[in-house]
C-alpha cells in the first residue's frame, strides 16, 4: 500500500517563532519599533497568522538595516562646562550630517538664565519629593506657552544645558523624561 502525503499550505510556511520578539520593547520611533507594536497587539488579539507573518516581516527588515545601516557615530559626546564670571560655556561635540566629522559645538549659558531657571525650580517645587515638567519651568522662566519654547531650536536647546549643567552640578537630578527634580 502506497501512502500519498499531501502539503498543507496553510502550515507549511509557518516557521518557529521567535518568542525573544516578545522581551524587546516596542515603540514607534523606527519601523521595527513599530513592527513590535504591531506583533504584540496581535498576539494579544490572538492572532497567530498576523504574529508569524509581522516576525518574518521584522526578520527580513532587521537583515536589511544590518546591510545597509550608514555607519552612524558610536560614541557619546560629553559635555565639558567652563566656568567663566558671567558665562558658563558647554562644549560639546556634535555631527550636521551622518558623513560629516564631529564638530565642537559651544553653547553660552548666562548666569543670569541659569538663576531665573532655578528660581523657577524653587518657584515650583512646593513638595520636595515632586518631580517637576520641564514644560512648566521653561514657561515660568521664559513667560512663553511651551509650544513656543520647544519649537525654538535655540531656546531649548540652552535649557536642556542649563538643566545639563545644573545636574552637573547636583542642584537637581534632570530625567530626560522630562522630569526634574531639585535635590536639597
């Protein structure tokens, strides 16, 4: 007696999950971010057939950004603050464009802005264990709706080193959730 076996094609392009998808992370910054998202919520919808197809999705997506992925700079830039009477000067070193050599980027920081940001730290900081948004400091400190404020590249960016600086310092502990909390 002869036995014939017949491919089903509903199973046969399924192949073993990889269940370390699951551990990672998943946000929607990048694509295979994204993708997590997407496994996830259907795995919770009880999907398997959407869960095995976005795996192989993100498999073939890791191999091809592993491939073609522009060698970014690896290194963290530190920050070196210099303490002059009037100014502070952060020095850091940063890229324009990802083929470009880092360049030294200084960003000048008055004595007078970093005291109108602490005032607005002891302003706001009525429970010592509350952390404080930096959203409501910048607005206390620059009289601006935070719209505003974040969309000023410039504006930002030196209250992102004066709150840099004042960590340095251990005035606060700066979470770059955007959280701070003034430390005593």
């Amino acid at each position: 007696m002869k036995e014939i076996f017949e491919k089903n094609p509903q199973t046969d392009f399924l192949k073993p999950l990889d269940f370390s998808i699951f551990r990672k992370r998943g946000n929607s910054k990048t694509f295979g971010g994204w993708l997590i998202q997407k496994i996830k919520e259907s795995r919770d919808q009880e999907n398997p057939e959407m869960v095995q197809l976005l795996s192989h999705i993100y498999q073939k997506y890791n191999e091809y950004h592993e491939r073609f992925n522009p060698k970014h700079w690896r290194g963290k830039s530190g920050v070196t603050f210099i303490e002059k009477p009037d100014i502070i000067l952060a020095i850091r070193h940063r890229r324009d464009d990802i083929d470009e050599k880092p360049k030294e980027v200084i960003t000048e920081l008055s004595r007078n802005a970093i005291n109108r940001v602490l005032q607005a730290l002891f302003q706001l900081d009525s429970d010592k264990h509350k952390l404080i948004k930096t959203s409501e400091i910048a607005e206390l400190t620059y009289n601006r709706a935070w719209k505003d404020i974040f969309s000023d590249r410039q504006v930002h960016i030196k209250l992102t080193e004066i709150l840099n600086y004042l960590e340095y310092k251990d005035k606060i502990r700066y979470y770059r959730s955007g959280k701070v909390k003034l430390l005593r």
